[in-house]
C-alpha cells in the first residue's frame, strides 16, 4: 500500500511539472498557389516551379520540392530564437510525388547558425504514389540557440521526381513555464504526499499495537 501510494505522488508530481508545449514557427502553406513559397523560406531550384506551393489532393496547399539539378530546397535560414526553449520538436506531413522511386529521398536538416553544419533530423524514402505521413521528430541540442535553422531537400534521379510537405510545425517547452508550473504544483504535491506518508505511517503504528 505504501509502494503505491508513493508511486501515485511521483507520478501526480511529474504530471504538475509538466508544461505544453509552445509554437515557434508553423506553415500550413494556405496561401494562394504561387511558384514562390514566401513566409521566410528560401529557395533552391532549377526552375520556378521546383520549389512552389501546389494542390494538395484532400484540399488546400502544400510545399513541392522536386528536380535533380540542383536538388531542390527549402530552407528556413533566417533562423528563429530558442532561446528559453527545451524539447525542441519538428513536425510535419510529407508524401512522395507520384513517379518516385526506391531511391528517391526527403532530406530534413538542422544547423546553430549559418557556420554551423547541417546535422539530419531524418530521412523519407520516397515512393510513390503513397499517402501523406505524419513525422514528429525531437531535436537533440536544438534548445537555447539564438539562430536555429532548418532545410527541406530532395535526392531524386529526374526532374519530376520529389515530395510534398504539409502542416509543418516547431516547437518547444518554455523553460519559465515549467517553472511556473512547478511552483506552486509541487509545494502542494509535497504537502500532499507528506500528509499521506504520515497517515500511513500513524497507520502502521495503530496495526501493531492491535496485534
């Protein structure tokens, strides 16, 4: 009984330590289709159309990278802070265009700076036709940069091959929250449990003197 009810206080305190986690950039790409992707990003292509925003088959739009020569890509290198952030987090959907093969692959990649070098986050194989995928991905090292930066690639074999990417999202723990929220949640917790193991105690006594 003892073992539980301190294991119940562990776990209601991990729970008031916690805090949500908070958006530091996110793109849906709903904006009228364009051959310029906009919102920060820059572009590698070989033509205007590689790296653009399209059609996406259940509704509203999504990014298109693709093209062999060069690679086609999307970067994010104006950089955002996280600065105050823990848990760093990358998010997204992504699907391979239609004609892709075994091969064929969506790089995703980080840097500190831009004299950083680019470190994986991860790899989609892409062959399609397939469905979007969700990906949720935690940064190792990502937090309390000043200039964190991120790119989009392809490593195709044709100029018509490559991927799509939707609903893409970083984010991160604010440090002050967890903070905030272990203030008052594990004074009260501790007085709780406290309490609790003092009862059991007093509990335990009054057994033994019975018997």
């Amino acid at each position: 009984m003892k073992k539980h009810a301190m294991s119940l206080f562990v776990l209601a305190l991990g729970t008031a330590l916690s805090a949500p986690a908070a958006t530091i950039f996110s793109d849906d790409f709903e904006r009228p289709l364009s051959n310029t992707v906009g919102a920060g990003w820059t572009e590698v292509e070989s033509d205007a159309a590689d790296v653009a925003l399209v059609s996406r088959s259940s509704g509203g739009q999504q990014l298109q990278l693709r093209d062999d020569d060069p690679l086609a890509l999307a970067s994010q290198l104006g950089g955002f802070s996280t600065l105050g952030y823990s848990d760093i987090t990358l998010s997204y959907e992504w699907a391979p265009t239609n004609n892709t093969e075994s091969g064929d692959f969506l790089w995703v990649e980080w840097r500190n700076g831009s004299a950083g070098s680019w470190t994986e986050v991860a790899h989609h194989e892409l062959i399609g036709p397939a469905a979007h995928s969700s990906a949720s991905w935690s940064i190792s090292g990502a937090g309390g940069l000043d200039d964190f930066e991120f790119r989009l690639r392809v490593a195709v074999n044709a100029n018509n091959e490559g991927a799509f990417v939707d609903n893409l999202s970083l984010s991160g723990t604010r440090i002050d929250a967890v903070t905030a929220v272990a203030e008052p949640g594990s004074f009260a917790l501790a007085g709780i449990g406290l309490c609790l193991l003092a009862f059991l105690a007093r509990r335990k006594v009054g057994s033994r003197a019975v018997a």
